[in-house]
C-alpha cells in the first residue's frame, strides 16, 4: 500500500469509522464490491432505490470476506446494512477513493487488508463483562461471564476461551488467597510437554481446571495420585458429570474433589468480602484485576480480558 492510500485510510477511519461495527462492515464490503467496479466509481451505483440503505451490506456479506481473510468472529449481524448513517459515508469514502485512483494510488486489495486489520484490532479490544448485577446472585454473574467466553469459542473455532477463562479466573483466585508464590502458564502450554502435574501445584494438592473433563485428564489424574498428590477438578456445571462419571470408571472416585466453577468461586467472594454487601465490589474488582494481569503476563490475546461492570 502506497503511503498516500494509508494516509487517507487513516483519515477515514478516524473521522468516519473507529469502533463502530456497522461502519466497518460497510468500508469492508464496499471495498471488496468496488473491485469489480470501472473508476471512477459513482457513489449513486450503491444507493438503493429509495435511497435508504446501501446496497450490498449484510452480515452474511461481510463474515464471507473475513473468512476469506482467516477472521471468524462475528463482527455484525447486520453489517451496516440498518444503519442510515452510512449513506453520507458512501459518498465520502467513494469520493477518496476516486482521488486515489486519479493520482495512481489505488489499490483496493491493500484497502481490503487495511479494513481486516482494523476489525481485527476491533476485536482485540472487546474484552468480556463481568457485570455485579445487584438483582442476581453471584453465581449467575459468574455464569454470565463463562457463557460469554462459551459464545466467543462458537464464533471462533479451534479457540477454546471458556477454558482460559476458567484456568485464569482461578489462577486469581489462588493468588488472592496464596499473595505470591502461584505460577501461571498460557493456556495453550499443554501440561504434558511441560511435565506440568496440573494448571496448578500448590503443596501436594494438583488442580486441574477444564470445561470438558476426559479421559486424558483422567490419567493425568491417576498420574497425581500415584505420584501421593490430591488431585482437584475444577470444570463447569455440565461438566460436572462427565468428570465423575470418568473418575468411577477410573476407580477412583473416592480420591479425586470435583468441584464446580460457578460455586467455588461463588463461595470465595461471599467469603473474602465477609459477607458485606458494601465489599462485595472491592472484592470482585480485585479477582478481576489479578485476572487480567495474568492475562498479560501469559497471553497474547488481550480480548481474553474482562471489563469489571459494578454499576
């Protein structure tokens, strides 16, 4: 891309665009559909007939083009296509790139990747919500926040952030209650290229924290006891009865705590904020806080992050 096109790139999206979804849903598929277009473009060419909408938009349009760029998070159901906003747009953004074009400096297939990046930057910056809602219980803030990163792992495939989630809310958790001496990996660091006992050794207890217990975990399991560790399974409400079910065919049910997330850490709060309401905030603030630092620290995703809501 040639510095001129970056330049006016930049000066688009900083006037025009930003953060907004539909907007950079609409650069993106006008983009793509004005490679097939003779320049100079008319900008009326993409009006629809009653000059409400602009023609071509749709979140079907603009998942198609980030596909093809290796990107599969939903960015917009709509893709701009609602947004009456966008129709001044059009005609600013078909009127730089004319200029482009007139001064040799166009190249929409660079302009096509500029747009990608932006949404992907976009994404980095969405982190997840815990919301303090006063009229629910603290489990189900708790579930709120899991079924958000459940949601995030349907849209991205392959990515499991439910379960970095979970490792890194109790990796918080475990350095509230130790001060110093927890350590903490990347979710991606398997244990067992590491020789890891689990996501966590704490004196001779290993705990294992996993959305989806198995039967691989299970040895690891067995591993842990065989090595005289206290082997706990942290894993979700669902999970909960795969996890025992696994540990009786293991024969060792009787050896192994299986503990749900949303209750464990449910408990914690209750207990760290002595059960006053007042605290409640300051003691959920401060389990976000260490969360994120691990995050920064052991991750390279900064989405993975979570924006305290206690309002």
């Amino acid at each position: 891309m040639s510095p001129d096109q970056e330049q006016a790139l930049n000066a688009f999206d900083l006037e025009h665009v930003g953060l907004s979804k539909g907007t950079l849903s609409f650069v993106l598929v006008i983009t793509r559909r004005l490679q097939n277009t003779a320049f100079p473009a008319n900008a009326n060419d993409w009006r629809t007939a009653n000059e409400g909408q602009v023609k071509g938009l749709g979140g079907p349009a603009t998942r198609k083009i980030l596909r093809e760029h290796d990107v599969h998070r939903i960015l917009s159901e709509e893709g701009g296509r609602t947004s009456r906003g966008n129709m001044g747009k059009l005609r600013v953004y078909v009127e730089l790139l004319n200029e482009l074009w007139e001064k040799n400096k166009l190249d929409l297939e660079a302009a096509e990747d500029f747009w990608v990046g932006k949404i992907q930057d976009y994404f980095d910056q969405q982190p997840f919500t815990f919301r303090l809602d006063p009229s629910k219980s603290m489990r189900s803030c708790v579930r709120h926040l899991l079924a958000q990163a459940i949601a995030r792992q349907r849209e991205v495939s392959g990515t499991m952030y439910a379960g970095a989630v979970m490792q890194h809310l109790i990796g918080a958790k475990l350095d509230i209650v130790r001060q110093s001496d927890v350590v903490h990996h990347g979710f991606s660091v398997a244990d067992a290229p590491t020789n890891r006992a689990g996501d966590f050794l704490l004196g001779d207890v290993a705990i294992h924290v996993t959305a989806a217990p198995s039967e691989a975990l299970m040895r690891k399991v067995t591993g842990n006891l065989s090595a005289g560790l206290r082997p706990i399974i942290i894993t979700t409400e669902d999970g909960i009865g795969g996890a025992k079910a696994l540990a009786t065919q293991a024969a060792i049910e009787d050896r192994v705590d299986v503990i749900e997330i949303e209750q464990f850490v449910t408990s914690n709060v209750y207990e760290w904020s002595k059960f006053n309401r007042d605290s409640r905030p300051t003691t959920v603030g401060e389990l976000i806080r260490r969360y994120n630092k691990i995050v920064s620290e052991t991750e390279s995703d900064p989405s993975l992050k979570i924006a305290f809501d206690d309002e």
